[in-house]
C-alpha cells in the first residue's frame, strides 16, 4: 500500500514526538454529509475545521470544533476582537496552509509550518479521550488523546489558543 506524503509525514511526526496514534481509513470525507454517510465506530468525537479570515483579510484562524457543534461565529468574533469574520476561500486556504477543502486541520501545519495562521481549539475536545481529524489527507482519519494537540503546535511554534 502506498501512503501519500501528507499522510506518511503525519505519521513521522507523530512517531517523532512518541504520540501514540490510531489511523482509519475510509472513503474521501468532504462534509459533515459525507461524515454522517460513512459514519464510523472509532471510539472518538470527529472534529470539523473552519477556516476563517477578518474583514481586511489581515487575520486567518483556522476553528477546531466537534463535528455535531454549531459554530457561532459572532462570539467567536467578540472572543477576537474582530468587526467580522468570514470564510476564507480555497486559494487563500492552499497559500495559507498548503492544503485544498477537505482535508483542513490544524496538522495542516505540517505542510507550512511557517504560517501565519492562528489556530482556535474548542476546549470540548478535553471532553473525550480521544479525538480525530484528517491527516492531511481526507481517505483517513487519524485518532489520539486531545493532550498531544499542545505538543504538535508547540513543535512548530504555532499560535494557538484554546477557547
């Protein structure tokens, strides 16, 4: 079996910063849709990630959140101190994170660990055992403990917050 680069390179770090770790692979998830169809028995809350930009397009954040919670963005924009804030297209996506809609997650950093992306993690992720999202790569899912966010994001000196 082949793995992609963007996975396989997940899978690296991971074994880099002794993050045990479970990988299942399925058919491609674009959606919440695609979620419920090929819903699968992982023992873990699946998260769905927004990518988001400010009114001028001088900030990007990238929200983390449990895939059967509503995001509310007008808090979000209180939280941020943000006029607004809108979703960011595909082309600002891939030359923010170096990855197209699909396969969005905070392991996006990864691929461009120089971003300037700030990355928002619903504190519910504590809530669970274990959690998973796509390894840059939406035909799996990759699943550890919410604990080893931190270490991922501190490793490439990302900005990051719990909210």
């Amino acid at each position: 079996m082949i793995i992609s680069t963007a996975k396989q390179d997940v899978y690296e770090l991971f074994d880099l910063l002794q993050i045990p770790y479970k990988v299942y692979d399925h058919p491609p998830i674009f959606s919440q849709a695609d979620n419920e169809k090929h819903r699968l028995d992982i023992g873990a809350v699946i998260f769905k990630n927004l990518f988001l930009q400010n009114a001028s397009k001088s900030n990007y954040y990238l929200y983390s959140l449990p895939i059967s919670k509503r995001a509310d963005l007008i808090s979000l924009r209180a939280l941020l101190s943000e006029s607004r804030l809108s979703f960011g297209d595909a082309d600002m996506l891939f030359d923010k994170l170096n990855i197209k809609p699909g396969s969005v997650s905070f392991l996006n950093i990864i691929k461009k660990p120089t971003t300037d992306v700030f990355f928002l993690i619903d504190k519910e992720i504590f809530d669970s055992e274990f959690f998973g999202v796509h390894p840059n790569d939406n035909t799996s899912t990759i699943v550890f403990k919410p604990s080893q966010i931190s270490t991922i994001l501190d490793h490439f000196h990302a900005k990051y917050r719990f909210i």
